[in-house]
C-alpha cells in the first residue's frame, strides 16, 4: 500500500483531522495575535501595574512545559471543578494562551525598543501622529516583529498536535488511529511529515526572507 | 526672532540650564561653543520644544508656542533617518505636509547638495557625509525659519565639513536662522554672526566673533587657550 493509496483510501478521515487541526490553529493564531497584541500595547501605554501581572504571567509559563499545563487543565482542574469540557476546548484555550503569552512578549520587545530617535525626527520636521504612527512606527515594528511572529505561529502549528494527547481528534490523532487499523507507520507517518513540511516550510522561508530584506534596511549605521 | 528667556532645566539633582538667555535672529548664525557637558544639546531641544523647561520661556517671533515644528526644525548628530525609507522618501515624506512646491524643491536641493547618485539609496546604503546632506535637506525643504543644528559635522573628514559649512551660509542669505553647535571654531569665527560661550549650563559671554580673539571672561581665556592646543 503506497502513500496514494493510503490518502485515497482514508481521505475523509484525513480531512475530518485537518479541519480540526485548522480549526485549533486559527483560533490558538487568532487570538493569540490579537489578544497577544493588545497585552503588549497595554503594557507599553497603561501604568506598569497593567503591564507588570501580563509580564509576570509570561515568566511563570515559561517554567511549565506545555504538556504539563495541557493536561493539568484537562484532568485536575476540570476533576477539581467537577465539570467536563470538551477536549478541543482545553487544547484550544491551553494553546491560545501559551501563544498569546508568547506574542505579547514579541510587541512588546519591539514597542519597548523603538528608537525613539524616529520619533523625535518625525516631530521636528512635523509629521501628523497618524502619520508618525501610520508611516514611521508601524512598518519599522512591523519589520521587526512579523519574521519572529510567523516562526511562532509555525512552531504553534507544530504545538498543536499535543492536542492529539488529550484525544482532540485532529491530524495527528487521526493518522495514529489509521495506523492502528493498518500498521502502515512508514506511509502515515510520511504522508503526515510532507503535510506539514508543505505548510510550514513556506511560512518559514517568508519569515527568514522577510527577517534578511527588512533587518537590512533598519541599522542606521 | 527664538528667544530663550531666563532658561532652567534640570535632571533629578543636575542642574543643566541655569538661567539661559539666547536670541537667534532671522538670517544670521548663532554658533555655539563650550566644552562637553554644558548644556548646549539641552538647549537646542528646549528652544525646539523636544524638552520642557523647568522655568522660563521659549518664544517664537515673539508668542510661545509648544509645537513649532516645522517652523523650528532640528537636525541632531545622530541624524534620525528613518530607515526603512529611501533618502529621497525621507525628506519628501514630511514635506508633502508643509510644501506645496516640495516635487520641485527637491531637485534643488539634489543640485544643491550633490545627491544625484545616492538619493534613492537607503539611508543604510549611504556614508555619514551623503547622510549628513540628506538630514540637512530634510529640514530645508519645510522652509523652516529657523534650523537648529547639533554638532553635525562631527562624524566629517574635513572636505565634506567645509562643504556642508558652506551650504549654511547659503542659509543665512535665504532669511532662516541657524543655531549651530559646533567644535569647528574656524568656522565660528569666519561665518557665524554670534558667537553663543556656554560653560556650567550658562550663557557665559556672548558677542560677535571678535570675542574669541578678544574674551573678556577668563572662563572663554581658558576655553580658547585649550582650544589652540587642541588645534
């Protein structure tokens, strides 16, 4: 049995998986970004007890695995609370949270490292704020921020197949039940490897091509 | 006429302005000296209004004003191009805002300062000299009535500082007012209208550039006789 012949035999199962997998990834990439983005932006621009919880949230996480914070919100804390969620939820909430973390650790480097030099120069020469926002910060955090963001997005795709341990029934889970049925590991597991190399490896060559094009252009020296 | 009148500005404990009174005049040079330390780079960006004054007042043509830009415009020593802009993006961007001649301005500027060949380049594609011209003409083409500009020469071999040095007196002939800080005290006492001493955060003797040969303080004696050794 080839690889072809896997895909066509199991497609409906394959892609029953690949639209959970989707699924997860844009809810853990929406929000992320977005509420990533504005824990970053309240951090830089509200008093620091605003920024410094966010902050110190971001420090804590980074000492848990993400397994171990996965399967704490699925077992303990839903035993602890005696309610049951549906696993998709817990992988996507446990996974948004990680990212979002992760996000607002990005802005908020960039925010907080922007030459304020650019600022001054748009000042005395009159800029409006749309346009110093619009023209001058925006592309300059833009450039700076968009090739570590889309390498995270990546690395949460690849994240998300942890879900697969909590029984959330995408891509992964789906492959290693096929294999159950068949025993074909060398052809699944290939088939799953190309998967992924197909999305990923694009995303990570635009992130590096976009890291060389614009870090080039943003040293003053 | 910027007028700085009776200036104080502190930070924490440090006393930097400690009274300051200047007056930059409508086509004239106002250069500025004094040793490292003094005050001179806080002045400039109180009289632009990048820093409030602890006391006293900054006026423009007589009333105060909190944004002049970019009747008042700046150029700093480190030069502040954007850089993910071109050159010829730098100086158009904020131009667009405040000339409507700018299309037509620039080419002026380009024959002016000699930046044909550079000018679409990125600023980090350029040397500090083509940089140099590209913050000068940037500020130019706001039609600023006054320039203030901070050692801008200090990063030049001594070719490309005679000819931006130049182009400055091309300023005064236009009516705009320069405010100079500058170590080149050749160029002081040859181009400059006023000469503006600085020492412990205050004016301490200002005049015509005869006051360098000629000092009445012992304070801009002692400024001087170092300076000749340094020479």
């Amino acid at each position: 049995m080839t690889v072809w012949d896997i895909l066509s035999n199991y497609y409906p199962a394959f892609l029953t998986g690949l639209s959970v997998t989707l699924k997860l990834c844009l809810i853990i990439w929406g929000s992320g970004l977005l509420i990533g983005s504005a824990l970053a932006l309240a951090g830089i621009k509200c008093p620091r007890s605003v920024g410094l919880p966010s902050r110190g949230f971001s420090f804590f996480l980074g000492g848990v695995p993400l397994i171990v914070f996965l399967f704490w919100l699925h077992y303990p804390v839903q035993a602890m609370f005696d309610v049951v969620i549906d696993p998709f939820y817990t992988a996507a909430f446990t996974l948004s949270v990680v990212n979002l973390f992760a996000v607002a650790d990005i802005v908020r480097g960039a925010l907080h490292d922007f030459p304020k030099q650019y600022l001054i120069a748009a000042r005395v020469t009159g800029l409006t704020r749309g346009q110093t926002i619009f023209k001058i910060q925006l592309p300059l955090i833009l450039r700076e921020i968009l090739p570590p963001l889309l390498l995270l997005q990546v690395a949460m795709l690849h994240t998300s197949l942890f879900a697969s341990l909590i029984s959330v029934e995408e891509i992964f889970r789906v492959a290693q039940r096929i294999n159950a049925q068949i025993y074909r590991p060398v052809e699944i597991y290939t088939a799953l490897g190309v998967f992924f190399l197909a999305v990923c490896l694009p995303i990570n060559g635009f992130a590096l091509w976009l890291k060389s094009r614009f870090t080039r252009n943003l040293s003053e020296q | 006429m910027l007028s700085a009148r009776n200036i104080h500005k502190s930070y924490q404990d440090r006393v930097i302005l400690n009274g300051v009174d200047v007056d930059i005049a409508p086509g004239q040079i106002s250069c500025v000296i004094g040793p490292s330390g003094t005050g001179k780079t806080t002045l400039l960006r109180v009289l632009c209004q990048l820093e409030k004054e602890d006391a006293g007042e900054i006026l423009v043509d007589g009333e105060q004003n909190t944004a002049p830009w970019p009747k008042v415009t700046a150029v700093f020593q480190s030069l502040f191009l954007w850089p993910h802009l071109t050159l010829r993006e730098n100086i158009m961007l904020p131009a667009r805002n405040h000339n409507p001649q700018a299309d037509k301005d620039i080419e002026g500027l380009i024959k002016l300062f000699e930046m044909n060949h550079f000018i679409d380049h990125y600023p980090n594609q350029s040397s500090i000299g083509q940089r140099q011209r590209v913050a000068l003409a940037r500020a130019l083409i706001l039609n600023p009535k006054y320039v203030l500009l901070d050692e801008i020469t200090s990063a030049l071999d001594v070719e490309q500082t005679a000819r931006i040095l130049t182009k400055l007196t091309h300023l005064k002939e236009r009516g705009i007012g320069v405010f100079l800080i500058t170590h080149h005290l050749g160029f002081a006492k040859r181009a400059a209208d006023q000469i503006i001493f600085m020492s412990d955060g205050k004016v301490t003797e200002q005049g015509p550039p005869a006051i360098l040969q000629t000092p009445t303080t012992e304070r801009l004696k002692q400024f001087m006789s170092l300076a000749e050794i340094g020479a």
